[in-house]
C-alpha cells in the first residue's frame, strides 16, 4: 500500500510519469496534446507510441491513486474469492478477485481511476474490499485463467 510520502494522487498522470523519469518533458507534452485533440487518455497515447510500457504505466497509475501494484502474474487465484465477484462484472470492468485476507477480498483492477467500476465491485463483494493494480495484459489471463477465454464485447 502507498504511503503518505509517496502518494501522488494530487499530481496529474504525467507529472508523476515525468518525476519517475519514464518520459522526457518534451515527448510528455506531444503525447499530452494528441491526448487532448483526440479526446484519449494520455496513457493510452503513451502506450500507443511506445513511450511507455504497460507495466510502468499501471505503477504510475497504481502510484497516482495511492494503491498496491501487484504482479499478478505471479500470484495463485484463490478460487473463493474468484466466486465472489460475478464472471460479468468481473469482465466488464476489468477486474478479478484473487486473495481474501482477513474480511477483505482482495481485487486486481486495470483501472483503478473508473469510479463506476469500483462501486459495482464494491457492491457485489460482501464484507470489505481492498483494490490493487494489475496490468490490463496480465487481468486479462488471470480472467481467462479463472473464467476461461470469452470475447470482451459480450460483456
């Protein structure tokens, strides 16, 4: 969990990508107004052109809103707390519960900035929950790994 001293939530997604050093200024504000004139997120745009990759994007990310990056990766699902999420929220917002500690279950999110996502979780989800980032890639085959391979677009 982030603490106080290194919680950026304050500061815009590219000061933040800019004070780690992961992108020059100059190439920051390019991907900034290609961002704005297309009506994109920038991190979208600094993937796209390459400047960033996925995993640096969901720390800052991760970094920005004062949550947890785990390597989901790396981590065993816990299938009860697979369960307690539905297979369509879980899809449709990108999100997969994976551990349960203590009364919380514990949810990977590719997105921890979409607030409609979060509240559908936390509703869905008795007792509490607690929120960490994941990669969309790596949320991706953890949802595969515990739903099997479906198409995005029926969810």
């Amino acid at each position: 969990m982030a603490t106080a001293e290194n919680h950026d939530g304050d500061l815009p997604l590219g000061e933040v990508i800019t004070r780690a050093g992961l992108v020059a200024p100059n190439e920051l504000y390019a991907a900034l107004a290609t961002a704005r004139a297309a009506g994109r997120r920038l991190g979208d745009v600094l993937l796209e052109q390459g400047l960033l990759g996925e995993r640096d994007l969901a720390r800052m990310v991760a970094a920005q809103e004062g949550l947890e990056f785990v390597d989901l990766g790396k981590l065993d699902l816990d299938q009860s707390a697979v369960d307690l999420l539905s297979e369509r929220t879980s899809r449709r917002h990108r999100s997969v519960a994976f551990r349960s500690e203590g009364a919380a279950t514990i949810v990977a999110v590719a997105d921890p900035t979409d607030p409609e996502a979060l509240d559908a979780i936390v509703a869905e989800i008795p007792g509490g929950v607690r929120f960490v980032v994941a990669t969309a890639g790596e949320v991706d085959a953890a949802l595969a790994e515990a739903f099997g391979v479906a198409p995005a677009e029926a969810w």
